[in-house]
C-alpha cells in the first residue's frame, strides 16, 4: 500500500504508556460524573456556537476565528473525557479542553474556506458518517414493546478492556487502539457538525492510527485490492452470493464435524494433525473470501475451494504448530471475550458494506477508508475462527489496523503521524 500524508484537519494524537490504575479504573464512571454534568452544560452552549457558525459560514464561506476556536475546545474536552471513559487513557482530564493536556488530544487546522453546498445540507451529508459512528460507539432503538440496545465496538472494546485492567493494571494494546480508532473518528465528525471543517470524516483506521506496531500472527490477511468495482455486480451482489451461501452450509457442516474430531486430535497430540490444518483452513479462507465478496470489499466473484491467492482480499494461515493444551481443552470458553468483540466488529463490517454498495454503485470505485474499515472485520472474524477451529492458540488480535495495510514509514517530516506510540 503506497505511503499517504496525514492530511485531515482533525488529527488525534496519543502517548499513552497502556498502564492503568486499577482504582480509577474499577471507579472511571463514578470519577467520570462531573464530567458528565459539564458536558451536558457546555454542549448546550456549544450547540448554540454552532448555529451561529452555520450562518458565518453558509455566508462569508470562513468561520470566524473565535468561533472556531471554541467549538474546537469544546471537540478536544469531550475527547479527553472519552478517552478517560473508555479506558483510552489514564490521568483525570481538566475541564477545559486545553491542547497538550491529555494523552489522548485532538489537534485542528486554523480556520479554512468551506464549501457553502456542504454547509446548507450538512446535516444531510453527515447522515452516512452518524451511521457509521453508530457502529463504532453503539446506538439504541425501540423495538416492538421493548428498547433495544447495541454497543459498538469502542463500548465492546472497553467493556472487555475494564476486566483486563483491573487483573494486569495494563490496558491491551488492540482494545485501546480500537478505542482510539472511534475517538479519531467521533472528532472528526463533531467538527464536520459543528461547521469547523467541511472535510469529511475518514473512516480509515489505517488513517486514524497511522503507523501502529501490528505483532505478527498465525493467520493474517493479506490485500490486493485497486478498489475497482463493477456497477452491474455490485447492483445484483446478493443474487450473486446465492450459490456460495448454499456451498457455505454445507461444507459448514462438514467442518462442524472436522472441528470436534480435531479437538480431541489436538487435546492429545498438541498439535492440529496436519490432513485436518488443510480442510478448516480451505473453509477459513473461503469463508472470508465470501464475506469480502458480499460487503463490497473485493470485485471479483470469488472460487469456491478456498485456495490461497485467488482472491484480493485473502488470508495466509501458518502451517500447524504446537498448542497449548490447557487453551486446546478450555478453548470455547476462552473464545468468549473474542466473540463479543467479534460482533461489534460484524456491525462494524456491516455498517461499511451498506455505505460501500452505495459508493460502488454510484462511482465504480470503493473508498479506501470504508473498504480499510471492512477488511478490519474479516480480519478479525477469520481470527477468531481460526481461535475456535483448533489452527492456532494465538489469540485474536482486536486492533483494528490491518498488518497488510500498516504504513511501513512515518509520515513525511513536518507531517504529524495520528498516533505516537509511547
């Protein structure tokens, strides 16, 4: 993947150590609640900034410096205080929404032309990007006579993340960068609602995180993809899968099967017999290779056998190694925490293939960052199978940066990187 600049005028920068104090931690709602009350106060304020905003702009083109500059505090404080919240970070933040006073901090542009079409329909605009955010901190709904529920995968994340740091005082690197990927996201939105930019929100993780350390694992996906997509196959892509959801279930079942003689195979041997590593793998990469076709994050009609290197969006197993035996007895009760993250990642994957179908079919090309956001998901769904089949005891990792996709390089100098890792 070629090196980009970062180029947004909403970056998020981190120096953040992962270490955590398992008394704040175990207390972050209960310390997080005069924060509450003066977000709620200050956003009231804020919103009333932001209608006199949308008049500058929509009529001078330019939003005018004091304006700006409150409305960017106000994006920075209630970017530390989520970050605070959802274990992003460490230290109490302050009150005011200073640059360079949190680990977790939001740095902006000087106020910039904006385009007066994209502010008179910005709230239309935005309607893709809300949907997405939806994905990535949850959104609630009725529901026949109930409410309904759905937490995202930065709420997932540090749900999950709350448990590890009260046992190891370390926050996991994947979950806080999962964390971090949402709050890059979230502030870019707020200053494209609050009229301080009328860039729009990039969806790309890769973007949002820069060049991320990404450790090596067993199975790995690996992209070859020039987002390239054809309108007719992209119009009557469900029509398309129609055969591949058939082949899926049966060879499923199959699996099904080969899973449970390769548990007891691997229990008592240590190690995945290596007739059965090949037939679950076939079935991983094959699965994926469906999910990628399906949510627009590849073009081509994908192969049924599951091969290696026949598809852009593909994954490379490692061969079968040693494993655990404790891990191999008690796997499906391991997986758990995994599965949980697994579905915030599907809504994720979910959310990003809708809007994928929508800008395939209307420009014959997928956007990097919604197709960036994709790949996380199989990504992390072809781990977590992998996890349960018995190819590997190495755990998922729930970072939502892919190794394929991972810069190599900083950004070019005088170009701050998003994240710099303590």
């Amino acid at each position: 993947m070629p090196e980009r600049p970062w180029v947004h005028p909403v970056r998020l920068t981190v120096d953040d150590d992962l270490e955590r104090s398992r008394l704040t931690v175990f207390f972050r709602l209960l310390l997080a609640l005069p924060h509450f009350v003066w977000l709620l106060l200050w956003g009231g304020l804020a919103g009333l900034i932001a209608i006199v905003n949308w008049f500058a702009v929509l009529f001078t083109g330019m939003s005018p410096e004091g304006l700006h500059t409150l409305l960017t505090r106000y994006i920075r404080y209630v970017t530390h205080v989520n970050a605070f919240v959802y274990l992003a970070a460490n230290p109490f933040p302050g009150f005011f929404g200073v640059e360079g006073t949190y680990p977790v901090d939001v740095h902006f542009d000087p106020p910039a032309r904006q385009n007066r079409w994209k502010t008179g329909f910005r709230l239309i605009l935005a309607i893709p990007a809300l949907l997405l955010s939806s994905a990535l901190f949850g959104s609630g709904g009725a529901r026949g006579n109930g409410y309904s529920i759905s937490f995202g995968l930065v709420a997932t994340a540090s749900f999950l993340g709350w448990f590890a740091c009260l046992a190891r005082a370390r926050m996991p690197r994947g979950m806080r960068d999962a964390g971090v990927y949402g709050l890059a996201y979230s502030a870019q939105l707020d200053a494209y609602l609050l009229i301080c930019t009328d860039r729009y929100p990039d969806s790309d993780p890769v973007a949002a995180l820069g060049p991320v350390e990404v450790p090596e694992h067993p199975v790995e996906v690996a992209v070859d993809d020039d987002l390239r997509r054809s309108r007719l196959m992209v119009f009557f892509r469900l029509l398309l899968v129609l055969p591949h959801f058939v082949w899926l279930l049966l060879w499923g079942i199959a699996v099904y099967l080969v899973v449970i003689v390769n548990w007891f195979a691997t229990l008592f041997r240590g190690r995945s017999p290596a007739a059965l590593h090949r037939f679950i793998a076939s079935y991983v990469r094959y699965q994926l290779h469906v999910t990628s076709f399906l949510y627009m994050l590849g073009n081509p009609f994908p192969g049924f056998l599951g091969r290696e290197g026949t598809y852009p969006i593909d994954i490379r197993i490692a061969p079968p190694e040693r494993q655990n035996r404790w891990k191999t007895g008690f796997r499906a009760l391991l997986a758990f925490p995994a599965l949980v993250i697994g579905s915030a990642y599907g809504s994720l994957l979910g959310v990003a293939g809708l809007l994928l179908w929508f800008a395939s079919l209307f420009t014959a090309k997928a956007p990097r960052g919604l197709r960036n956001a994709g790949v996380a998901g199989v990504s992390y769904s072809a781990q977590v199978n992998s996890f349960l089949f018995l190819l590997t005891d190495r755990y998922p990792y729930s970072g939502p940066v892919v190794a394929a996709l991972a810069p190599e390089r900083p950004p070019e100098p005088g170009t701050p990187a998003p994240l710099a890792q303590a």
